[in-house]
C-alpha cells in the first residue's frame, strides 16, 4: 500500500468518527433543548402552585379570624372585606389600563 492511501483511510476514519461525534451532539443539543422547555414549564407551574398556596394562606388566616368573632364582628368584617375587594378590582383595571397606555380621567 502506498502512503496515499493509507492517508485516505485515516481520512476517512477520522471522517467517520466526526460524523459520528456531530450525530451524538446534534441529539445532545435536541435533549438539552426538551429538557429546558420541560424546565420552563415547571418554574411556570411552580409559580402559579406558590401563588394558589398563598391564597390559600390567606384564606386560612381569615377563616381563622371569622371563627372568633361575634355575629356582629362577622357582619362588620364582611363588609370589610367586599370594600376591599372592590377597591382591589379597580387598582387591576387602572393597572391593566396603565399597561395599554390608557389613562383613567
């Protein structure tokens, strides 16, 4: 055999295992690309899981606090609340108006 082809069969081992080499990190980079997409998925859900865990809470405390009061404490705080509420829907629609860059007048 000659050394030109013994450079030719070098060359194409060495061809074939970079191939092989680009194969494998070309399904590396697919897996790693799933597996960022599931991870952003679960940051998502672990936020919104947080968020209803805190309501929850919230929810709790005011149970809590319903459950020492007199019937005219419970009335009083009823209306508390409902007040708050409403004030509550109005800071979201200002907030949501500011957002499209309406104003209120």
């Amino acid at each position: 055999m000659s050394k030109g082809k013994k450079f030719t069969a070098a060359e194409k081992h060495f061809n074939e295992k970079l191939e092989k080499v680009n194969r494998e990190m070309k399904a590396l980079k697919e897996e790693n690309r799933k597996l960022r997409e599931r991870n952003e998925f679960l940051e998502k859900r672990d936020a919104s899981l947080c968020e209803s865990i805190n309501n929850l809470i919230e929810d709790n405390k005011k149970l809590m606090e319903y459950s020492n009061m007199t019937d005219e404490d419970l009335r009083n705080a009823k209306q508390r609340d409902a007040a708050l509420a409403h004030i509550c829907s109005f800071a979201k629609i200002g907030t949501a108006m500011g957002a499209m860059g309406l104003k209120l007048v």
